[in-house]
C-alpha cells in the first residue's frame, strides 16, 4: 500500500516540473529500463569550450547522466552530495556528465560561481526527447554504453544504500 502511495505522490510532483521529493535509487523513483543502445549513443553534447561530446567517447566506463538546471531547487539541493561521492563513484569506473539544456553562458556562469568540480555539459536537443519531464533526472548507463537505470527526483547520492546500488549496476 505505501509503495502505490508513493508512486502516486511521485507522477503527482512529476506532472508538476521540478522534483521536490528525496528518493534513493531501490524506491519507485527508480526503475530499471530496457537498453536503448542507438538512441543513448547518438546523444550529443557541448562541453564548457564548445566542443562536442558523444556518450561512445565513454565506451568502456560507466556514466552517470545528471540532468539539472540552474533555476531547479532540488538539483542545487543535491549538488554537494554528488560531488562528495564523486571520487567513490569514478573508482568505480564511473564518468559524471552534468547535463543542462541551458546555454553554455549559464552553466559557466554558474559553474564559476558555484564552484563545483563536475564535467558540466550542454544537452543539444529536447529533454523531452529522452522523455525526461521533470529535473533532475539521472540515466545510468553501463560500460557498454547501455541504459540500466533512470532515476527522477532529488536523490539521496551519499547514503549507503545508493552509493551500494550504483557499485552493483552492470
């Protein structure tokens, strides 16, 4: 019964843009996903100097796709739990690419003015194309380059049980 409460609250905070809720990846706001390998590797990216970025440039690590923005609450909120696991998370082979389809002069900005040590990158097409509504949002795809997990909302990214199932995703 909690887990269909749940589920409920979660599309209700969906349907309304930008995720309120705390999740950790083993609750609804987690779900595993088929692999879409051909649409996940043609996805194309900006870095910070205007250089494309294409997720096969990753082939052989495993990549964690945070979707976020600088106007989302609940994205700023998690930032600093993500970088402190950061170094955890890339001994486990993983790659972090923070994506916004903001323009390049935002996420500089902010980067500067934050001070986060991410790869900050710019989505080229529609967040709706990958059927993202809500931020943030975080694929996770594994060395292959095959999506594994989608997660939506706020999560908890230093708890033990998340930082847990992230190490066992193959």
């Amino acid at each position: 019964m909690m887990n269909r409460f749940l589920v409920v609250v979660f599309l209700l905070m969906s349907l309304m843009g930008c995720e309120q809720s705390t999740s950790s990846i083993s609750t609804s706001a987690a779900e595993k996903v088929s692999s879409d390998r051909s649409s996940i590797n043609s996805l194309l990216f900006k870095d910070l100097e205007g250089n494309t970025i294409a997720i096969s440039d990753f082939k052989g690590k495993r990549v964690l796709l945070h979707f976020w923005a600088t106007w989302c609450k609940p994205c700023l909120e998690e930032l600093p739990d993500l970088e402190q696991v950061k170094p955890f998370l890339e001994k486990e082979n993983y790659q972090l690419l923070l994506v916004s389809e903001e323009s390049l002069e935002e996420i500089i900005e902010f980067q500067k003015k934050k001070g986060f040590d991410f790869q900050f990158v710019r989505y080229e097409g529609a967040l709706s194309d990958l059927k993202i509504y809500a931020l943030p949002a975080t694929f996770i795809l594994n060395e292959k380059g095959e999506k594994v997990m989608e997660m939506s909302g706020k999560m908890d990214w230093d708890s033990e049980l998340t930082i847990k199932e992230l190490t066992e995703l193959h």
